[in-house]
C-alpha cells in the first residue's frame, strides 16, 4: 500500500545517505533521471567503464545496507 511505499522510499533515501556521493549521483541520475550509461559518463566527466563500476559498487552498497533496516 501507500505507507509500505513511502516507507520504502524512506529507506532508499537514508541508504543513499550513506554512499560516496560518486555512488549516489550515478544511482539518482540512472533511477530518478532515466539517464544511460553513456549519459551519466558525459555528465560526470568519466569513461562508461568507470559509471558501469560505479554502478555495480553502488548498487551492491545500497542492497547491503538495505538488508540492516
């Protein structure tokens, strides 16, 4: 329902918190912006490659801490 939404948002919210700000800006710039790989790269200032292991990292931090709440 709504509140399990919100609650969820919540808890996304707070894990972000916690990320390297390199991990959090891929991860809101793909989830909430929609942009792509090649996109992210252009807006950071950085190879694909570096995004697509920004990504993995960041993704695998936000599962982890995710998994303690």
């Amino acid at each position: 329902g709504m509140l399990q939404q919100q609650e969820m948002r919540a808890c996304v919210a707070r894990a972000l918190e916690a990320l390297s700000s390199h991990h959090r800006a891929v991860l809101e710039l793909c989830y909430f912006e929609g942009r792509s790989c090649a996109e992210i790269a252009e807006i950071m200032r950085c190879p694909v490659s570096t995004v697509k292991t920004r990504m993995f990292h960041a993704r695998r931090r936000l599962r982890i801490l995710m998994a303690k709440t």
